[in-house]
C-alpha cells in the first residue's frame, strides 16, 4: 500500500470510549522496548510519527493511525518492562483486552518478539491471550539487524518453540533500520483488508 495520506486520528486512554470505526484494523501488540514504535515509523515512512524511547512504557494508549482513509493501524501500549505500577499495568491490561473483544473492525493482530532473545513468561501470556479472543497472532520479530543472517532461521525456531504456536503461524523477520520484512508485512496487510493498488489507482 502506498502510504498518500496519515493521521493520528484517534488516542484512547485507560478511561476512554473506543471509537467506532468504520474500516479495518490491523493491530500491533508487543513488549515494552521491542521495537514497536520504530516499526510503525518504518511501515508508514516516518521517522518520528510513533515517538520511540529508550526507556520502557512509551507508548500508554491505543493510538488509530487512519491510512488514506481505508484502514487504521492501530498501535497498543506495551506490555512486561514498563516503569508504571502494578495497578496501572493492570488497567492497561484491561483497556487491550476490552479493544481486543469488542472492536468488530479488527481484522488481525500482529505480536512483536524481540528475535535475539527468547521469548519471556510476558510475551507467551499475551500470545495465548490473543488466541483466547479469536485471533491467530502474526509474529514479528524485531531487530534483525542485530543478529547475523546465519542465526535467523534458529531464533525464528526459537520463538515458535517457546510460544507453541499452531503449525501454521506466519513469522517475519524484521527491521526498522534496514526495512527487511517491511514488504511482507505490507503484502500481509494489502490481503487482510483486501486492499489492492491496481483498484485504488483507478
């Protein structure tokens, strides 16, 4: 999809309604620092469009990027490593759980694991969890910039084997540095919401 037009349309916090779109909505879940933001910048050609950090937790609400007034990319707050409280992670538990049941315009979610590690007792929960409301979680793993070529196919297999994933389950290597894998999921993206670039440029 070729990126024409962007907005941050619509910021939720722990005490607002979600909106009620009407176009599809691809989602982005993942672990405090793993590389989520960044990744949203990449995907849509921006450098500082989600605000990246270094410290843990940036992101602290749903954020809905409307893109070209077809789709909404939809940003969730980072789970595990966040500097918050218990109470506050709590809720924020609760604001993507009530996002993941109730939005009847979600079409997929995508789940970030950092691929230099395996991943932890945080990212398995929220794997299971996003199975558990309907979805078949796509795995991006992130920072493949960081690992030589040689050691990507045993950190995929790494990742899989920790989560258990059904058999099926796609995952893309991915990195917001060199942009490797932004073209898949890109493709990924075009087919959930049946986007395609011959009928839009009509």
């Amino acid at each position: 999809m070729k990126i024409r037009s962007l907005e941050l349309e619509t910021v939720c916090g722990i005490t607002s309604k979600l909106p009620e779109n009407d176009k599809p909505e691809i989602a982005f879940a993942g672990k405090s620092n793993v590389g989520k933001s960044s990744l949203i910048n990449a995907l849509l050609n921006r450098k500082s469009l989600a605000r990246t950090s270094s410290a843990p937790g940036k992101t602290q609400t749903i954020n809905f990027y409307n893109i070209n007034n077809l789709m909404y990319c939809v940003d969730l707050p980072g789970y595990g490593f966040a500097k918050v409280s218990k109470e506050t992670q709590a809720k924020w538990g609760k604001m993507i759980e009530g996002y993941l049941k109730k939005s009847p315009m979600l079409k997929a979610v995508f789940l970030l694991i950092d691929i230099r590690h395996e991943p932890g007792n945080n990212d398995k929960d929220m794997y299971n969890w996003i199975v558990s409301n309907g979805f078949e979680p796509i795995i991006i793993a992130t920072k493949l910039d960081k690992i030589n070529r040689s050691q990507i196919q045993k950190q995929v297999k790494v990742i899989k084997n920790k989560l258990q994933v059904k058999p099926e389950t796609i995952v893309i290597p991915f990195s917001s540095e060199t942009k490797q894998g932004r073209d898949e999921v890109w493709k990924l993206i075009d087919e959930l919401v049946g986007y395609s670039e011959e009928e839009n440029d009509k």
